[in-house]
C-alpha cells in the first residue's frame, strides 16, 4: 500500500479526541503523536485514525 500525501493544513486543525491537545505529526511513522494522552493516532492511507482503541501507547 502506497502512503498517500498528507493534507498539512488538515494535521493542524486535528486534536487529541481523548485531552483536546495539540497533535504533532511524525513523517517518519505516519503517525500523530499526542504528548498530553501519550499516545499516537496512525495515519493510514492519508486519513488520520483519531480512534482512542486504535492509537499506540507512549512510555
């Protein structure tokens, strides 16, 4: 599967679903990392899953 392009002004208007936080996005994992709830929202296909059960957690 080919990694879509990521809509840049779309990331930015996203929030962590579970504080309400910034995200910021890593180009490396196609993830968007919430600092604040530790976790990571996969980007698959280009559309972020802003799901708290699909998110990796941090340490």
């Amino acid at each position: 599967m080919s990694d879509a392009p990521v809509d840049r002004r779309m990331l930015e208007a996203l929030v962590c679903p579970v504080t309400q936080a910034p995200l910021t996005y890593d180009a490396e994992t196609q993830e968007l990392i919430s600092k604040a709830a530790h976790l990571a929202y996969p980007i698959r296909g280009g559309i972020p899953i802003m799901l708290e059960e699909e998110a990796r957690k941090l340490d």
